[in-house]
C-alpha cells in the first residue's frame, strides 16, 4: 500500500504496553521503575508497577511457577487491592531478577523544609 505521492505509511505505533515491557526486560530500568513507583508512596501503584515487571519479566504464570504461587493468587497480589506478605514479595522481585533493599533516607535540605 502506497499513499497518493508514492510513499508507504509509517509503521503503526507500538502500543504502550509493548513499549514498557520491551523496556522493563533490561533489569536496571525496571528496578528504576520500580523505585520511582515506591517514592510516589502509593502502594496500588507499586503493586502495579510490580504487575508490569512481572509480566515484562516472564509473564505472569511464568512469575508464578518461579515463585511457588499459584497464578490466581499471583494476580490478586499484583492487583492494585494486593498486600502481598514480604516473603511473597521477596520471592516475585527474585523470580524477576531483583531483590529488596533499604537505603538510607536522603535528609531534606533547608530549602526543602520550606517549600
């Protein structure tokens, strides 16, 4: 298919979802996204992001297997309602090639004090 001057059409864009889990399959970016999520201090919203990570990261059954949960109770704790235990969640970061970690807090500077 051409169009009227000879040219062919561009390419379709690649739909978001695909976009972020071909980016989400290289480990550093997806620990980024994952630590970006945290500090927003939402935890629907980690545990979505976590979703994205996983399903970028083997898919969800494939998560489930490596874990030893079943994919049903997978999904319930990557939902945005999900509370999964630390063991679960060490076990889900682990089977995607991540790990848990505590960092130091950075202190507030004055002029974030303020603001």
């Amino acid at each position: 298919m051409t169009t009227k001057r000879g040219r062919k059409p561009a390419p379709p864009d690649t739909a978001h979802d695909d976009w972020l889990a071909d980016r989400l399959r290289n480990t550093e970016l997806a620990a980024e996204y994952l630590n970006a999520s945290l500090a927003e201090g939402d935890q629907a919203a980690f545990m979505l992001a976590l979703r994205d990570v996983a399903k970028a990261r083997g898919g969800i059954a494939g998560v489930a297997r490596l874990t030893g949960l079943n994919r049903v109770s997978l999904s319930r704790a990557l939902s945005v309602e999900g509370n999964p235990e630390l063991q679960s969640l060490r076990r889900i970061l682990a089977a995607t090639g991540l790990q848990l970690a505590v960092v130091r807090a950075r202190r507030k500077s004055a002029r974030q004090k303020t603001a």
